[in-house]
C-alpha cells in the first residue's frame, strides 16, 4: 500500500492497523512521483496534493484509491471508471474542527480583528478605522451549502447570538432547515437572494466542474460592509474577482483557509492584504481529528484490500465500465 501527499509525522496508525501490509509512501507531487513510489501498490491513501489525471492512473495499475478527505476532485473519476478501479473518501470526519475554525473566521471578521491588530502594532488606536461594527443579533449569516458542515456552523452560530439565516443548497429542502435550526429564524433561497440579503457568507459547497461559484457577478451583489469566509473549496472564489471586489467594499472583508492554487500566490493578494485573514488550509485540523481521518481511511483500506466493498466508495468496479 502506497500512501501518497500527507503530512503525517509518521505512519504509525497505518502500521497499527494494518499490521501485514507493506507501506510506502512519498509526497507524489508530480506523476513521474506517483508512479515511482505507487507504481504496483494495490490500493494507495492519497492526501490533497497528488493528481490522479488518466494516464497517471493507468501508469499506475492499481486497484483502489482512498482520499485521506472529503474531497474527491484531484481523481479523474470517469478513468476510474473505466479502468475499473475504486475511489473511496472519508466524508464523516473533521465536521466539528472545520466549523470551528469557519465561526473562528467569521467571527474575526466582523469584529475586523485583522485590520485591528495591525493598527494596533502599528501604533493607531481606537475604533474609527474598524466601524461599523455589528453583534451577531443584528446581522443575517448566509450558509451555503447545508451538509453535515453547514449544519454544524449554523448551530454554532445561534449559540453565538445569530437569529437570521439564509441558506442556498439545491439538495436540501425547507424541511431539513427547519429541522436544524430553531423555528422561524433561517429560510432556503437562491444563492443569488443569500448573496443580497447576508452580512456575512460562509460557504460549504463541493466544486461542480461549471466554473466558480462567486464570480464577479455574484461578489457584486454582496452588501458593502458584508464578511465572506471559505473553508470549503478554494475553486469556490474567483480569487482575481474576490481582489477587485474587495478593493470596492463588496464585500468587505474575506476570510479563507482554501484557495485555487496551494499554497497560494499571496504577492497577488497584496493589495488588500488589510482586508484579508489567510490560514493555511487548516480548517481540518486537530490531533483527533487527524487520528479520526487516519483510522478511517486504513479502515477502508483493509477492507479494500480483503476483498470487501468501502464505506464510502464515490467509484466501485460494480458501476466501472470496462
């Protein structure tokens, strides 16, 4: 087995768990990388980095690949498919940790504690260069995106003093809204009426393969003093438009912890770097969580490898069209 693009200090649960296997490992940053550490391995546990386009994965040959993670859009799916191979995820972890660290930008953002904290260094003070400042009661989040994530932020939300929420998800009914959150306070709408009517925008949605979801078009109908946090997707945001949509003040702060290219350009992002608080793709990240998704994913990987469907397969070779 061949684990490929992590950050793990150590393969130590991988070994723990599947005590019989022989591991490899690698950061897979390029094909010729893939290849050469996977290359034969059965099944490979692949973090975020490495690209599995379809001739990698035909150079490969192997027999199933597990994403250490909820996405799946480094995978060339149809030429798995077609090679017959499976694709499995790890979709249940990481939902506490991703929504804390959502409500820890967006809470940074409304209270512009960025912008405050260089002021602040810089010698400045007090509050004129920070207004208008809002509480949470005053001012309508939109969650777009109402999957395990999303749910989770919103609840949070209402503990922190939110009462007006939109919600844009076409998967999702007014039922399953209601349901999450307390009567009366959030109704399902278009994302283009939640862009409108939102001081503040988190978004949770997977990438569609269609282009971005906040373009410029969308960024413009963003009130002015508004928030935009993304720990989703970095393909999410139209990172040029988000530049010059800040500049204007729609919106007027953004927070993201993803971006279309990682680690991202930042000399790009300079000139609203005031307006702006990075994290690098953290989101995801605490010690249990990180021993959560490890044990997941080998969990999957056994049961790949003793011949067994996974949990969570996206690709099997029961839908596979040779």
């Amino acid at each position: 087995m061949a684990i490929l693009g992590t950050r793990f200090r150590d393969f130590d649960i991988e070994r723990e768990m599947l005590p019989d296997v022989e591991l490899v490992s690698g950061p897979g940053s390029s094909r010729a990388e893939i290849v050469e550490v996977a290359g034969g391995a059965a099944v490979i546990l692949a973090g975020a980095a490495p690209r599995f386009d379809r001739q990698t994965l035909e150079d490969l040959g192997a027999t199933a690949i597990v994403r250490l993670g909820v996405g799946v859009d480094s995978v060339d799916l149809e030429a798995a498919r077609s090679l017959g191979m499976t694709v499995a995820y790890v979709p249940d972890y990481g939902t506490e940790t991703v929504a804390l660290h959502t409500v820890s930008l967006l809470l940074a953002s409304i209270r512009r504690l960025k912008l405050a904290d260089r002021r602040t260094w810089s010698g400045s003070w007090g509050v004129d260069a920070l207004r208008p400042l809002h509480l949470p009661s005053s001012l309508t989040a939109g969650i777009v995106g109402f999957g395990r994530i999303g749910r989770r932020v919103a609840v949070m939300l209402t503990g922190l003093g939110f009462r007006r929420f939109l919600v844009a998800d076409p998967m999702v009914e007014e039922t399953d809204v209601s349901q999450a959150l307390p009567a009366g306070i959030a109704r399902l709408v278009t994302l283009d009426e939640l862009l409108a009517g939102s001081d503040v925008v988190t978004l949770h949605a997977p990438t569609s393969g269609g282009g971005y979801l906040i373009g410029a078009r969308e960024l413009a109908q963003m009130k002015e003093d508004s928030a935009l946090v993304n720990t989703a997707r970095g393909g999410l945001i139209d990172t040029g438009a988000l530049v010059r949509a800040l500049a204007v003040g729609r919106p007027a702060v953004a927070a993201l912890d993803v971006y279309e290219n990682e680690p991202p350009d930042t000399s790009s992002l300079e000139s609203v770097a005031d307006r702006l608080l990075l994290t690098p793709h953290m989101s995801w990240y605490t010690v249990e969580t990180e021993d959560d998704l490890r044990r997941k994913a080998a969990a999957e990987a056994g049961r790949i490898l003793s011949g067994e469907p996974p949990l969570h397969p996206v690709v099997s070779p029961m839908t596979a069209v040779r």
